[in-house]
C-alpha cells in the first residue's frame, strides 16, 4: 500500500497492515510526522508533536512485531486532545494558563500506549473547551480540511482535523456538551462519546459534574470500535459493527428548544438517512417526543455548564492568560447562587428518565448533529459573549441532553452540502448501548461508504 493511502487507512487497518508485514511502524509514523510537519502550519491541529519519542516508540513497536508479538494497535499512530494527561507535561486544556506539569500519564493515554498505540501529538481544542469551533487569540484557529476558510468545530477540533487530513490514524476527544460529535460531523468522521465512566478519565473525576465523557473520532466504524475495545476493554464492541440485526429507529427533527431553525440541507440528511435504514430493513418512525424537550432543560444546561467554566478556571495556575471571551463566561459562572447550580444538578435524575423513556419502544434515536453546516472561521467573533453562547446553544441543540443523562451518541458522516462541507446525522442509544450504535453505524458505513473521498486539499 502506497504510505499516503496508509495515512488514510484508519486505525483497524493500520494494525493489520502492520501486523501482517505489509508495512512497518517506523514507514507509518515517518510518514504521518513528515504530513504534519507539510500541512500542520495551516492547518493549526496540533498543540505539540512529539517527534522523537514517535519515531522511537515505532522502532520499539517494530522490534516487538518482529519478535512475533502482538498488541491491538501495536505500531499504530494516535493523537490525543490536549486536556488528557502526559506525564511531565501540563495539562493546558485549550489555554496558556497551567504551568504545573502532571506526574503521570492519564489513564486514556496508558491505555493506548499499553496496546502499542504510538502518540504522535496532542491535539488543539478551544480554552476550557467552551466553544463548538477550535480558536483562541493567542493560538490562532484550526482549520477544517475539507475548506480553510470553515471550522473544525470543536471543542475536539485538533483531533478532527487531524484525522480527516490523515495526519494520523485515529484521536482521541472528550466532549461536555457535544466536544466529540460536534467536529466530527463537521469534517467527515464518525464521532463516539460514550456512556458516562465506561471510559475512564483518570486522574479526573466527575470532569465538569459529570458531563464530560471520552471518546475516539476516526475515519471508519471499525476504527472506533477498535480503540473502545482499548480503552473499554470487555465490552467486544469490534464485534458490534458487523452485527446484522433489525433496529427500532425513532427519527425526530424537533430541537431542544423552540423555534430553532433547522438548515434545509441538515434536514435532508436525517430524512434521507432515516430512508436508508428503513431500506437496510429497520423499523423506523418519525416521533418528536415531548419528554425529550422538558422545558427545564437547557436551563439547567445552562446552570451546569456555566458553573463547569468557572470551576475549570479556578484550577488553573494562571487564569489571568486566559482570552477575555473566556474569562466572561467563567465569571457568568461565578454569578450563578448556589442554589441555583445545586437545584440543576438535582434535575440530573428526572431528565435521564423522561429522555430514557423513548428506548423503552426504540434502540435508536436518530436526529442531526448540528442545526446546520459547519461555521466559518471567526464567525462568531465580533458577538458578545452572551449573544454566542446562545447561538451556540441553538446550534448544538440535539446534542448536550445526552451529556446531562449519560447515554453514548456518535455523529455518523452523511454526505456532503452543495459546497463540499461534511454533513452528518446523530445516533442515540440506550444507557451502557454503544453496541447498538456501532452495529446501525456499520450498517450504515457499509452501504454508503463515506472514506473513499478525501479533503481535496490533502494529498
């Protein structure tokens, strides 16, 4: 195989290929470092690369192949998002305020690098993590492969970008609030958050009263199944994807919220989407449940979210670096009374049993991603910050709910706007079910293949 085409390969094959011979760890990580080191000065996805240790981990990972050993992504290069922890580095979160160095891997990152994954970079995200696009004014914007002139979403921006440029394998992302889905759909990639603690985010607890999960983004189905199967061991999800039974599917176009629009395009994809599956031979129904959309909700979103970013600005060392946007939405946070944080978290409960109703008929849940395409760079720049926190609110409308109950969602490619911008539609499943997503998104992979069109831009 051409070593371009092994950069884009995705993470499954990649340990195949190198596992049978075909291609050695060192070509592979050579070759991802040397389209880093091409494309990653306008593209902006990588907060740091890790050059030397890459290249020393590959001829470790050669060395252990040759011996006959065998690792699930032994060889295998990966990226991670810069609010997972690396021993002896710090753990920036998007921001130049943290000084203080982490004494040991994160649990994610020792996984991976137990299963002979070799971590390339880290990848950017936006300051705390707060914004579904990847820019902050110190660190300039990451740009979307599929069109400079758009965002990669976020706030696991550099992760996307990083894998739909094939700059590496697969990324790891967190996602609070969409983190995860939010740039996947927006370059082209399928995006897992998982359930809530079925992977760990040691030395973190509770990141952000429990919203916060972690998740891997990648080219295919199998990709992301693959590295669950690392970071998630027990749960055979690699089995899941080629799994072949019939799904309830409930379909719904209604936001989290009322009157907010949604684009004709993104439209178009659930629906046709919702066509395909019931073609693959699914039960599919159009439903807009009302105790998906309790009033209460994105109120005590709000609550919870806000408090989160004043929270993370507390434990930095130097928050006074912070950009200014962010530093407001930390002090939005601040102003919150305490009773009104504590009565947002009491809702917790209700809301995951009103959502977790619809699964009592239904596997899957299937709605947008996004209220519409992926936004431009600096679209949002020139709002103040009350005014793009509820744009961004009604942008990611379908999202943040399944943080707030815990269910794993994923962002499943769907095409591609009259422009060339990725489109995508979301999946939801039962509490603990990230089966049932990999099984309807292998499906789905396996009958309109979105991986055999690249970014244009990124031989």
């Amino acid at each position: 195989m051409d070593l371009t085409d092994a950069c884009f390969a995705g993470a499954a094959r990649q340990a195949e290929l190198l596992r049978s011979g075909a291609l050695t760890s060192r070509a592979l990580v050579a070759e991802c470092l040397r389209r880093i080191d091409r494309h990653d000065r306008s593209l902006n996805a990588f907060r740091l690369v890790f050059t030397d240790r890459a290249l020393a981990d590959a001829d470790h990972a050669d060395a252990r192949l040759a011996r006959g050993e065998d690792a699930p992504l032994l060889g295998v290069p990966v990226a991670v998002k810069e609010d997972l922890a690396i021993a002896g580095l710090p753990t920036t979160k998007g921001t130049a305020a943290v000084d203080t160095t982490a004494p040991a891997d994160s649990e994610i990152v020792r996984r991976l690098r137990d299963a002979g994954a070799v971590i390339v970079g880290r990848t950017r995200m936006p300051e705390l993590g707060l914004w579904p696009y990847t820019e902050s004014t110190w660190a300039g914007a990451t740009r979307n492969p599929w069109s400079a002139d758009h965002s990669p979403g976020g706030s696991s921006g550099g992760s996307a970008a990083a894998v739909a440029a094939g700059l590496v394998g697969a990324a790891i992302g967190t996602d609070g609030a969409g983190s995860i889905r939010i740039p996947a759909a927006c370059t082209g990639l399928f995006g897992l958050k998982p359930q809530r603690d079925h992977v760990p985010l040691t030395p973190d607890r509770d990141v952000w009263d429990g919203l916060v999960a972690a998740g891997p983004i990648t080219r295919h189905v199998a990709d992301a199944a693959l590295l669950l199967d690392v970071l998630a061991p027990g749960g055979d999800h690699t089995a899941a994807v080629t799994a072949t039974r019939t799904l309830r599917v409930a379909v719904s176009l209604r936001t989290w919220g009322r009157g907010i629009p949604v684009d004709p395009e993104v439209r178009d994809a659930v629906l046709d989407t919702a066509g395909l599956l019931a073609d693959l031979g699914h039960d599919v129904t159009r439903v807009d449940p009302d105790n998906l959309h309790d009033v209460a909700g994105p109120a005590v979103l709000a609550a919870r979210y806000l408090h989160s970013a004043a929270t993370t600005e507390r434990a930095l060392d130097r928050p006074d670096r912070l950009d200014a946007r962010t530093r407001a939405v930390a002090a939005l946070g601040r102003s919150l009374p305490a009773p009104a944080v504590r009565a947002a978290l009491a809702q917790t409960a209700k809301l995951t049993e009103h959502a977790n109703r619809l699964f009592d008929d239904h596997d899957l849940l299937l709605t947008p991603v996004l209220t519409r395409p992926p936004l431009r760079v600096g679209e949002w720049n020139r709002r103040p910050t009350l005014a793009a926190l509820l744009a961004a609110a009604r942008m990611t409308t379908f999202l943040p709910l399944w943080n707030i109950t815990g269910n794993p969602a994923a962002a499943v490619p769907a095409g591609h706007t009259r422009t060339g911008l990725p489109l995508a539609v979301h999946l939801v499943a039962t509490t603990g079910d990230e089966r049932t997503i990999l099984t309807a998104a292998g499906q789905l992979e396996r009958a309109r293949p979105w991986t055999d069109r690249r970014p244009p831009a990124y031989p």
